[in-house]
C-alpha cells in the first residue's frame, strides 16, 4: 500500500454540475421504471436511505429480491454518468481518493487503461477493501460501485452492517474468506504508516484515520452514519495524525437552513471548515480546488502523534460496552409478590 499523506474524498458534487446526476431525476426514472410513479412525494426533504426503504416497501415482495432489483436498475442507470475536466482536474492533486459515488467518472477521467479492479480483499455487499488502481493512483469506492450492485450502499439495513464491519476492523477484528486470522487495521497498534506493519490487507479507513483527508463535493447527510462515526473516532484516537478540510460552497455567500447544523457539528468535532463564496457550483469548486493546493502545500507532513480528549483506552472500554451482551437482572421474586399482595388487599377495601 502506498503512503500518503493527502487524500481526497469526494461525492456527488462535481457529477451534479452537468445535471448528469442528481438524486430527484434519478428517483423519478426509478418510479417509471418500477411501476410506482408518483408515489414517493418530497425527494428533498427525506435522507437517501429511507427514500430507498421507501421505494422497497411500494414494490413490495421479497426485500431482498427487490432490493437487488433497484440497485441493478440504479447500476444501469449511472452508467451513463460522464466525466469532466474538474474530475481529472482534481485526480492530479492526489494519489489516493475516497469517492461516495458509485459510477466510475473518476476511472474514465483518469484516462489510462492500466486500471486494475482487483479489490484488496474479496467482497460483495461491503466496500472496505473495493480498491481500484490506475498506475500509483488508487481510488476506493467506499459506498460501494456499478460494477457489483449488491454493494451500492443505500437503506438503514446496509448502512448499519457496514458501521458494524467497519467498527470491528478497527476493534475486535474482522473475519474474511481465506483467513484463519481476524484481520484488524494496523492503526490499531498505534502504527502510523502501513508500511511498518506486516498485514497484508488494508482499507480506505486507513487512511482515511491516519492523513489529512479533504471532502469535496459531499453533503454529509447525518444519515451517512460510517462517515459521522469515523470523524468522531478520528478525534478520539491518541495518535491522529491528519487533519480533516471540509470546503463548502456557498452561493452568494449564504449558507441554507440544511447547511448550518451539519456545519455547527463538524466545527465541534475540530474539522477545518473551509467555506467558499462564489456566484455559482462550478466557480465555487475551481476555487476550491485552490484553497485544496495551498491546504496540502501548507501541510506537507502529517502532525506528530498526541493526546486527544478521549484516548484509545477509552475507545476501547466503550467498544467492549457496546459490544458485550447485558446480563439481565434476575428479577428479586418475593418483593413482587408482596408488592401484588398489597395492591390485592388494598383494591378489597
């Protein structure tokens, strides 16, 4: 694995610019599609997941069956999805990028056909290994891609599952077909380059834990719950080393009602919020794209390692509470019948 000290995370931003993508005209071809038009109301005011959950329950039949059924249509559909010259315009500031999206604008954009879609590690419904390399650059689809829709990531159900795989990679370790061994990060030793390490796989959530990690482009609903999970874990690790930019466009210098409380957490939580000002979407991420530059001249290392408000053993004591089953309290037997006995006398008088 190839060490970094910068990486990119990216969403949908970027593909919204040519109204390639956006979420409401692709709900509303899958309403077609699906024989449920005009059914789902108010796109904009409901998370993606439950939009999905929603969509399943119309349908109707076997969630599973038409769970795969949607997400093969939505697969059909992205491919579609073209790239332009901001996409190669911000590959060239990295060698690792995370992206949400499911399409491959980013490999198209890149323009190479060394490209190598043998994951990390096999998978088919989670995305913590589903690595893409073209020549040095990597690129994670972390919510899963076209290519394997099983693994688009969308619905409570498939959100929840990962949370938990990806919390027992970083914790307890996590199980994989071929290995006798759990397989846990390396950054669980406090390691902060992979290299020192002698395991042989790793994930996006490496480096997205140990480098300076810049998100474009991403709304960050609070329903994206691994994303909000790993940016309270980054601040809690003792040995964090990267910071986290947040750069968020703001036409004509306004921040919407959506906007301000996500903000408010992510300043909280110690992020770099990065607003930009600009008269449209396609201006405010060419000048993003400037403020990324000088963020990863101005950091050309990561930080030293150092205490943060809540350090690994802690982390650990709340790991091993969430993850112990309570034992149940053996209810105290004679008190609860002199407790009905009393209630019986007092109701005959």
């Amino acid at each position: 694995m190839k060490a970094s000290t910068h990486c990119l995370l990216l969403g949908n931003g970027l593909n919204r610019l040519s109204r390639q993508l956006e979420w409401s005209k692709l709900l509303d071809r899958l309403e077609q599609e699906l024989g449920i038009d005009g059914r789902v109301e108010h796109f904009d005011d409901k998370p993606l997941s439950l939009l999905f959950e929603e969509l399943c329950a119309y349908v109707g039949g076997s969630f599973r069956d038409t769970e795969r059924s949607i997400k093969k249509k939505i697969a059909n559909i992205l491919k579609d999805v073209q790239p332009q010259a901001l996409h190669t315009a911000y590959l060239e500031r990295f060698d690792v990028v995370l992206t949400t999206n499911y399409d491959y604008t980013l490999e198209n954009a890149h323009c190479s056909p060394l490209l190598d879609r043998i994951p990390v590690a096999p998978e088919t419904r989670y995305s913590l290994f589903r690595r893409v390399r073209i020549g040095p650059r990597e690129i994670w689809h972390i919510h899963g891609d076209i290519h394997v829709p099983e693994s688009i990531l969308l619905g409570y159900d498939h959100y929840s599952g990962y949370l938990q795989k990806i919390r027992n990679y970083l914790t307890s370790g996590l199980k994989l077909a071929g290995r006798t061994d759990l397989l846990r990060s390396p950054l669980k030793s406090g390691n902060q380059s992979t290299e020192q390490c002698e395991l042989k796989y790793y994930s996006w959530v490496d480096y997205f834990l140990r480098d300076h990690v810049h998100i474009v482009g991403l709304g960050l609903d609070f329903t994206e719950i691994d994303l909000w999970w790993l940016l309270l874990h980054k601040r809690r690790r003792r040995t964090q080393t990267g910071y986290t930019f947040y750069y968020h466009i703001r036409i004509n210098g306004v921040e919407t009602k959506r906007d301000v409380p996500r903000l408010s957490v992510l300043r909280s939580l110690g992020m770099n919020v990065v607003g930009i000002d600009a008269s449209s979407y396609r201006e405010g991420y060419e000048r993003v794209l400037d403020e990324v530059s000088r963020n990863i001249e101005a950091n050309p290392q990561r930080r030293a390692a150092d205490a943060s408000p809540c350090d690994d053993d802690e982390a650990q004591s709340l790991d091993a509470l969430l993850t112990e089953d309570p034992v149940p309290e053996k209810p105290k037997q004679r008190e609860l019948r002199l407790e009905a006995k009393g209630k019986k006398s007092r109701s005959g008088r």
